[in-house]
C-alpha cells in the first residue's frame, strides 16, 4: 500500500484531498506545516508528499520540498506542490526545489489521481 503526506495549512483543503484519495487504496498521513511535513516524513517515508507552497511559520513549501529533496531517507518521494497564489513564478520556483508535479488550486481531483497514478507507476 502506498503512503501519500498531505501538507496544509487548512484542515478543508486535507480534508478535501483526503476525501479525492478514498477513492484509492492509500495509507493517508497529514501535516499542517512545513516543519511537521518534515518530521512526518523522516519518520514514515511516505511515497508521495502532497505540499502547499503558503504555510505559516518557519518553513514554507517550496523550502520543505528542497529539504525534503535533499535528505537521503526522503528524497524518494514524489513531490506535488499545491497553491492558490497567482504568483507566476511558483511552477518554476516548485520544480527547482524539487518537485515532481504542480497544481493550482482549484484542481481537478481526476487530474490529481492520474498525476499519483503516473508518478507511483
């Protein structure tokens, strides 16, 4: 069984993707920051990390990914970065830390299953 992280701020938007993801049989883990992505994902090892790039605190999604990228026991996982920001330069700046798909918010959830689909073969 595959794991997938899910990293938010908001509880609906985990709440949300958590919901997309019952569809399909995965062991669901969740974060509300940057630094509890961390944690979470050293401890568990999950196979994708679903990451929003604005979260409060110290560490922001772009940040959590590079660092998440960069650690031995997590640089496995597939990362998808999420935002809401009409910010032009976020798919760029997601795929230089690392990530291996982006969306913008709102996403379609069929596309989101396909992009997990393709990327844990």
């Amino acid at each position: 069984m595959k794991t997938i992280l899910i990293v938010d701020d908001r509880w609906e938007v985990r709440d949300l993707l958590e919901s997309t993801l019952a569809r399909k049989e995965y062991k669901i883990l969740e974060a509300g920051s940057g630094l509890e992505a961390l944690s979470t994902a050293r401890d568990e090892r999950p196979d994708i990390i679903i990451m929003d790039i604005a979260m409060p605190g110290l560490v922001d999604g772009i940040q959590a990914t590079q660092v998440l990228k960069s650690y031995p026991e997590t640089m496995h996982a597939k990362v998808i970065v999420l935002t809401g920001t009409d910010d032009l330069r976020a798919p760029e700046e997601a795929s230089n830390a690392g990530a291996d798909a982006f969306f913008s918010k709102p996403f379609s959830p069929l596309d989101l299953l396909r992009k997990i689909d393709e990327l844990v073969g």
